[in-house]
C-alpha cells in the first residue's frame, strides 16, 4: 500500500508526517479546554476558538506567508466543521450501511456505548489527520 501511495504523490512527499501528527495532538488534545470539549458540538464559539487554537499549531508547519496562509485556513476551517458538526458520525454511519437514523456515534444501539465512543474518536482523527495531510501537502 505505501508503495502505491509512494508512486500516487511521490517518495519525496510524505502525506502525514510526524510534525503534522504532533501538531494535531498538542492542537486536539493538550491545548483543548473542558469547556471547548463539552461545548463544541452545542455552541458554534466554542467549535471556533479550538479550531483557532487548533490551527495555530500548524504554524510552525505551514510557516508564514500568503500560501501558508491559505493552508493555515484549509486546517482551521474543516476542523471547525467536522468539530462543530460532529462529521465523523456520519462517516461512521455510511461506513455500516447507513440504516436507521443517524445517532450521536454514527453507530447503531447493539454497539456498546465505550466501543462506539472510542471508534467515533478514531474516525474523527483520521478525519482531521487526513484533511491536515491533504492541505499541507498541497502546500508542498
């Protein structure tokens, strides 16, 4: 698979990379307050100020400039979205066949509630981490 993906976007170009997952813990889990946390999904401030906070640590990534700039808002904006609007689930729903109404998990009741909240966790990382991946390496 790393191979194929080597070929796609060249060997000299890595998609993710250890500064951008870096990046990504310290914005979504260190710098992310109780109330950001509890709030975002609810309140449209609280999703907008850890998406700033978040993208800020992309700074020393994406350095300074008119691109980094447009790649410093290609980070900030779908993490609001995705945070604000909890996408994840309705990747995790489309992933399972999409039956029944969309619940809080993306996952259906017979899931156990800590399985379906950690798979929700995942996914939702794997989202930001592949929206990081993709700006910044339109970046490069």
């Amino acid at each position: 698979m790393s191979e194929l993906l080597y070929s796609f976007i060249g060997a000299d170009q890595m998609f993710v990379t250890a500064d951008q997952i870096l990046a990504h813990l310290v914005g979504d889990f260190l710098l992310q307050s109780h109330w950001m946390a509890t709030e975002k999904t609810r309140n449209s401030l609280a999703a907008a100020t850890h998406a700033l906070v978040y993208a800020c640590c992309f700074i020393p990534i994406t350095g300074l400039g008119p691109a980094a700039a447009w790649a410093w808002l290609g980070i900030l904006i779908p993490h609001f979205f995705i945070d604000r609007f909890r996408l994840a689930r309705f990747v995790v729903w489309a992933k399972n066949g999409a039956r029944g109404p969309v619940t809080a998990t993306g996952y259906t009741d017979d899931v156990p509630a800590w399985l379906s909240v950690w798979l929700l966790i995942v996914a939702d990382n794997t989202l930001h981490l592949l929206t990081n991946g993709l700006v910044l390496w339109r970046l490069a």
